[in-house]
C-alpha cells in the first residue's frame, strides 16, 4: 500500500474518530475509506490487522507508525 494512502487514511480516522466520540472497536470507517479507494479491502484488512490495527484506533496509532519505519 503506498505511503500516501496511509496517509489519507490516518488523516480520515483521525477526523472520523473525533467526530463520532471516538474507537466503536470495529474498522467501520478502515473499511469505508478503502472501499472508496477501490482497493481490494479483504487484503489490506489483513495486512492492517497482522500490523496491529485491530480497529480503527489501533490502525490511528499502530499501523501509520509501522508503516513509516
């Protein structure tokens, strides 16, 4: 997955997250922004999950941080 759309999708869960109160402990909104990126969601969903972002809060603070090493 290209820095960018890691990027984009930090940016967007950070947003989601302040306005929704908060981590529902899903990846409702991981899964929204990737199929706006017509990606292939099922494949980044486990590679998100195998780098520790088992919801949208631990994709915020986990998977942006492993992805930048």
């Amino acid at each position: 997955m290209e820095s960018s759309v890691v990027s984009n999708l930090c940016a967007c869960l950070a947003e989601q997250l302040d306005a929704n109160d908060g981590c529902d402990h899903s990846l409702t909104f991981t899964r929204e922004f990737l199929e706006k990126q017509k990606v292939d969601v099922e494949i980044v969903l486990d590679w998100i999950v195998n780098e520790g972002g088992g919801c949208d809060c631990e994709v915020l603070y986990n998977v942006e941080e492993r992805f930048e090493e």
